[in-house]
C-alpha cells in the first residue's frame, strides 16, 4: 500500500486517490497502533488480516486507517458475543476474504472496460466513475446480501422443523474440453466465455428451484431440494451442450442425492464426493447417478436395483435409466451408477 511519505510510482498518484476515496482518509495507522486502538492483541489483527487474503504488511508501515480500527473492533464484539467462536472466525473471515477479492477483481476491471469505452484512461477513469458508482454498487451489495439472508434464514428454518439433517440433490456439472479450448481464447475471451457459462447454468438452476454452491475453475456446484428439478437442470444443460447450434459448451454432470452437511454456504460429506466421482468419468453430453438420487426419481428400492441387469434400460414417466456396470472411483469401489436420460418421444 501507498502511505503518505512513498513516492507516487507510475500510477501518477491514482492510488492514492483511491486509497483515500474508498478508505475514507488517507493511511496513517501501522498494525500495532491500529491494534491499540482496537483493544486487540496484534498477533490476533495480523491473523485477522492474513485470514482475509491480504499481504504481509511491514510493522512501521503506515498502511491503514481508522476503518481497519472500527473493523477489528466490530469482529471483537462480535466475539465478545459468542457469535465468532475461534472455529467458526477463522472459517467466516476466509469465506469473507475469498468471496470480496473475487468480486473486487470483476468489479474493477467492469469499471476500467466501462472507462475506455469513454474514451478516458483507464487508471483516472477508474477514479472518475468511482465516485459515481462505488455508492449505488455498494448500496445495491447490501441489499443482495439481505435477499439472500432472508432465503437462507428460510432454508434454516425449513430444516429445523423437519429435523437435524439436510438431504438435498447434488450435481456437479464439468465443462467438456475447457483445458484445449482455453488455449484457444485470450483472458479477456475466456473470462467472457466462463461468465456466459455461468450464468446460463445460473438462469436454469434458479428457475427449477436449485442455488448454485460454487464453481471450481470450469466446475459448477449445484444443490436442489428436489431431485426431480436437480435432474431436469442437468438434463437441460447436456442437451443444450450437445446442440451443435447452440453456443453453450458440451457439459457432463454427476448427480447424488442424501444427507448433506452444510456450513458458510458451502455443502460437505460422502454425498458430494460421490456426485464429484461421477462427473469425473462421465461421458460428454451425459449425467450419471447414484443409488440414492435413482431410488428418489424412480421410487424403486435398493433391492430392486440390486437385481436389474448391467446395461439394462429402465423408464419411468420422466426419465429413462442404463445401469452401468459398478463404477469405482477414488475412495469408493463398486457403486451403484445409471445413466440418466430423457425418454424418447412418443410416436
């Protein structure tokens, strides 16, 4: 960071502008003094500040202000209040950490594009239409945040009142080919590409009552309460992947269905290891599933499972199902998997 007594560098000072405009006032504070006056131990701000992707700062460096201050403070109370226990702090400042950083990188680079196409330099540009928009960004942030809460809080709810476990659908859906196709495209390119991705896959998932978890490089996360919606998404997306006319990419998707555990957003245990093992050795332009997610789309027991043939084609009003022969993959050996398809148009 820039501090009061450091040269200006190429930048001719836009930097600190910047520091200035979107931190409130120019640099002032080193960590201990920011500590201080936080009444916060320094090994537990420099944690703090470490947890949330930031850079080793030097300890005379005059490189935060008074928001770092009043920020220690909140998380203190926050502590003090039994909300941040040690666990749950270290876990709720990383998600804070990764999730801001990727959306700073998107935003700032939305708003240096926006400036050249005015025609002005993209590093004062960048400053000009700040001023103007960081506000609305901002206040249009906070109220997504609260919509999202709301829906969350619901879910919580929701899962309280039918029992401790969470049993929901879990897809993983794997763009086909990205690696040699990446190669191919520019970063600019590529980013658009990955961004129209997402948010197609954004626009079927939300509209069949799915939420996207997360993506993972040219992965996506999909959770559903339904297994029946979870399917038609995959479902929708291979087909639209395999679509010569259609400019979405080939996908393969692996779908389970169980008791999940879900913590700061994010969904754990066998059940998605399992859905992740699926889409690893899918086919292109295809979604397999487990015992659990067949068993919910069929209504079929594990015993009738247990005694249909390999390779053998099982419909249902919805769906049709191949069983394969028993997959094994990292960490699981011999599991029960289809293929699920569409059924085939009547005649």
């Amino acid at each position: 960071m820039s501090t009061p007594d450091s040269p200006a560098g190429g930048d001719g000072g836009v930097v600190g502008a910047l520091e200035e405009h979107l931190l409130g006032e120019t640099p002032w504070l080193t960590q201990q003094q920011v500590a201080e006056r936080a009444g916060v131990p320094l090994a537990v701000a420099n944690e703090l500040w470490h947890l949330l992707g930031f850079a080793h700062v030097p300890d005379d460096e005059a490189a935060f202000t008074s928001a770092d201050v009043r920020a220690l403070q909140l998380t203190s109370d926050l502590i003090r209040l039994g909300i941040l226990s040690q666990e749950r702090q270290d876990g709720l400042v990383r998600t804070w950490g990764r999730s801001f950083a990727r959306l700073a990188d998107w935003q700032v680079a939305l708003l240096a594009s926006v400036a050249g196409e005015l025609g002005a330099d993209p590093t004062e540009g960048l400053l000009a239409i700040s001023d103007e928009a960081l506000p609305r960004v901002e206040e249009l942030q906070s109220y997504v945040w609260r919509r999202h809460l709301l829906s969350a809080s619901a879910r919580l709810l929701a899962e309280q009142t039918s029992g401790t476990s969470t049993t929901l659908a879990v897809c993983f859906v794997d763009i086909v080919g990205y690696t040699s196709r990446s190669r191919t495209l520019t970063d600019r390119e590529l980013v658009t590409w990955l961004e129209s991705f997402e948010s197609t896959v954004l626009g079927l998932t939300v509209d069949r009552g799915g939420r996207i978890i997360k993506n993972i490089g040219d992965e996506l996360l999909i959770v559903a309460e339904s297994p029946d919606a979870m399917a038609d998404i995959a479902l929708e997306l291979t087909r639209r992947g395999a679509d010569p006319d259609d400019p979405f990419p080939a996908v393969r998707a692996g779908i389970a269905y169980g008791e999940v555990v879900t913590r700061l957003g994010d969904v754990f245990g066998p059940v998605v290891n399992i859905a992740a093992r699926l889409t690893s050795v899918a086919r292109p332009s295809s979604v397999l599933v487990d015992l659990g997610a067949y068993e919910a789309l069929t209504g079929r027991s594990a015993d009738h499972a247990d005694h249909a043939d390999d390779e053998h084609d099982e419909h249902t009003g919805s769906y049709r199902f191949r069983r394969l022969r028993r997959v094994s993959v990292k960490g699981y050996s011999r599991l029960k998997v289809w293929v699920l398809q569409e059924p085939p148009p009547p005649r």
